[in-house]
C-alpha cells in the first residue's frame, strides 16, 4: 500500500487544513516537551507568527532513564489543544502506548509515532484503526524499507494518512547526535508515494547546527520539518541544547521560505 508500485501520484496528508505532501514545506513546531501552560501559549504564537503550520508537543516522553521528566501526560495534552485552539494551529503529539488512543482521540490533530516504537506494530495497528493522521519516525536503526513496512501495518488497517520522518539513525558518528540520513530520505521518496517530514533538531542534538540541517533537508525534498522551539530552551526539562528560541526559529523561517522560493 506504501510502495510506489501500488500508486505513482504522491499522496497529500491533509491535517485540519494544512496539506503535506503538496508543493508548500509545512513546517511543525513547538516544544519537545509541554511542560506548562505558561510555556506552550508563549511558544505557540511565536512559531504560529514566524509562520510554522502545526504546533508539536510532547506530553508523554519516551526518555531513556526512568528518573528522568516523563511529560505531564493527558494533562499536557490538554494544554497543547488549547494552544492550539488559541493561535489555529493543528496539534501533533507522541503517543506511546495503544492504551491512550481515546485520549489522543480526543486532543491530537495528528499523532506522532516516535524512533523507539517505529517498530511497535501493535501500536501501529491500533492507529490504523484510530483513523488520525500519523507522522511516523523511523527507528534508530531501521533501515528506509523497514520505515516504509511500518507505515504498512498503519495502511493496512484502512489509514492511509501517514507522513514518514527521517530523524537519524544510530551510526558510529559522534559529531552529532545521531545520523540525518539525507540520502535515505531521497532514496525513500523514490520507494514511496507517502510525504517525508526532515526533524532537523534530534540528529543535531545542538541549537547551532539545526538551521543548516533542516535547510539541507528542504534542498533535498523534505515535504514537512518538525523543528523544537522553547521560549527559554536553557531551562527546558528535556533536550535542552537543541531546541531553537523564538527569534532563532523566526529566522530559520525566513531562510527557509527563501530557499524554497528557489526550489
Ligand atoms: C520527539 O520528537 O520529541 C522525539 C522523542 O523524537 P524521536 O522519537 O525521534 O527521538
Ligand atoms: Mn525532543
């Protein structure tokens, strides 16, 4: 269903009103985390005013140590709709477990399946069946066809809104967090009729090296990026180094517009 031998035009996934896979870079910002209501308000109308089209959050967090900040969980939920509500943009969130479908039912626009559950195929039948649009990361160290085997198990439910994202891969690479695989972005593009999104942020791993990142991803087709801004990134409660400020984010935007203006 995902493989380009099955439907040659490109797909568009359309989330409230905004289209991706059409000919405009949609970009999706806003936290790593919601951390309060404070935080995601402030944040929300920066990224709506330097023009992003959805506001990202997270509310359940898939972090590595067990002690570290978790999310607010349905309660952070909560407070991204509403900003959402506030400035009109669509909301995307991560899910983690198939057991809080109906809250995701209710709050998300569109749910995010994070790297580490790429391959929960449980979770990914489920949202087949919950019917949302899906922005489905791939997992550290899944090929480009295993990312596209796992939108399958979403379509193959009766949804076929799902938007792939290159987010790096695990290699033996330090200079940046993880891998950006560009070439394998491109490559999937050729395999696939479903939009890619590009998440400058979590490769980079540092704030300086996310505008170039996220630039080379719209120069190599990248339909959507997914870019984290915090109002204050210095105190954020997870990732920390890597998310953009306000007037940071505003300018990644402009460079962005100009340089799709050339594409
Ligand atoms: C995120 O987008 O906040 C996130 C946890 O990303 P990933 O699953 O790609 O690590
Ligand atoms: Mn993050």
């Amino acid at each position: 269903l995902a493989g380009n031998e099955w439907k040659r035009d490109p797909t568009v996934v359309k989330v409230g009103d905004v289209e991706i896979g059409g000919n405009k870079v949609v970009v999706a910002a806003g936290p790593c985390a919601v951390e309060s209501e404070e935080q995601t308000e402030t944040v929300a109308k920066a990224v709506k005013r330097a023009g992003a089209s959805l506001l990202r959050g997270g509310a359940y967090k898939p972090r590595t140590s067990p002690y570290s900040f978790q999310g607010l969980g349905e309660e952070g939920l909560r407070i991204l709709r509403k900003a959402g509500d506030e400035t009109g943009l669509p909301v995307v969130s991560e899910i983690l477990d198939p057991r809080d479908r109906e809250v995701f039912g209710k709050y998300a626009d569109m749910v995010q399946v994070g790297a580490r559950n790429s391959q929960n195929f449980t979770l990914l039948r489920e949202l087949g069946r919950l019917g949302k649009p899906v922005l489905l990361k791939r997992g550290l160290g899944n090929t480009v066809e295993e990312l596209i085997q796992s939108a399958e198990y979403i379509m193959m439910e009766g949804n076929g809104n799902v938007v792939l994202c290159e987010r790096g891969i695990r290699t033996f690479e330090k200079s940046t967090r993880f891998t950006l695989d560009i070439g394998g972005m491109v490559a999937g593009k050729l395999m696939t009729h479903l939009p890619f999104c590009a998440d400058p942020s979590h490769p980079a791993g540092k704030r300086e090296l996310v505008h170039s990142l996220a630039l080379a991803s719209v120069a190599a087709g990248a339909d959507m990026l997914l870019v984290e801004v915090h109002p204050r990134p210095e105190v954020a409660l997870s990732d920390s180094e890597q998310q953009l400020t306000p007037e940071s984010f505003q300018l990644l935007m402009e460079r962005v517009r100009a340089l799709a203006s050339v594409l």
